[in-house]
C-alpha cells in the first residue's frame, strides 16, 4: 500500500539522508505514545514524542523530542532556550514543520527548527518516531537521532 504525501514526504528525507530506515503506516492511530507503542510493540519509552514551543519574544519555533514516558519540564526548556517559551498552536506548527500536530516528524521540517533531545531517549537502542501522519512512524537506532536533527542532547523529565 503506498504512503500518504506527508508520509512518503519523511520517507524521502530518510533515504536523501543515507538512513535505511522504513516509514510504515498503519489504519491505526500512533498519535499518542501510548497508541503508538501499542501498535508497533515496544515500550512507551522508545516512542519520541515531538513538540513544538515557540519562543515568547524571538517567536521562534522550538522542537522537543523526548520520550514518550516523560513529561517536559518547561522551566528546563527555558533555560536552554534562553527566553520563555510557550506551547506552539496548530497553525504556527504547521506553518514551521509543514505537519499536523500528532504526526510532526523529527526532521524533514519546511524550515530549520532549534532542536532539543531527551536525554532518557538514548538510554534505548531503537526508539519510534512520528513521520508525517498520526498513523505513520519509523523505527531508527537512538544513537543517531541527535546527528539527523542537529538537536541538543539535554535533561527534559521532570
């Protein structure tokens, strides 16, 4: 079965990037983390959640991919950030990422986004990550998920 647009979108990414990872997408939601461990069978932990803040004064768009186990601590983020930051709203996500909320990939972004990785995530060897579409993820090796987002690895859980 061939993959929506944004999915074969993200797929493209991975393969003009050298990453022989796979995007697969399912008739099930894996808008969750929990929907989305539950559906390719691995632990919360493994699945990357993405969110996106935008920043208070520059207005700039701020991704955080951390383990879907964990909540965010904002203060944390702020202080990396160095400004404070707010929860990004529909239309300005989509306008940075060209996705929908539930689907934000970590990377194949319309524009380039300062870019912050959980820590905890790289405690596993494979983890999950969104690709394009509530129902579309990718597997991929941990290790390499700062590299391909350019992101900082930092402590997010609170």
């Amino acid at each position: 079965m061939p993959l929506s647009s944004s999915a074969q979108r993200i797929q493209d990414v991975l393969n003009e990037l050298g990453y022989d990872y796979t995007v697969i997408e399912a008739e099930e939601s894996t808008r969750t983390a929990e929907e989305a461990a539950a559906r390719v069978g691995c632990e919360v932990g493994q699945i990357v959640k993405s969110l996106i803040f935008q920043g208070k004064s520059s207005g700039k768009a701020i991704l955080i991919l951390t383990s879907g186990a964990n909540r965010v601590d904002v203060n944390r983020i702020k202080a990396y950030a160095n400004e404070k930051i707010r929860r990004a709203d529909p239309e300005f996500v989509r306008e940075c990422t060209g996705f929908a909320i539930g689907g934000i990939p970590p990377l194949g972004h319309l524009n380039p986004i300062e870019t912050y990785v959980d820590e905890d995530l790289l405690r596993y060897e494979e983890i999950w990550a969104a690709a394009g579409t509530p129902k579309a993820v990718f597997k991929m090796q941990a290790s390499e998920l700062p590299k391909m987002t350019g992101g900082k690895v930092i402590p997010l859980s609170s």
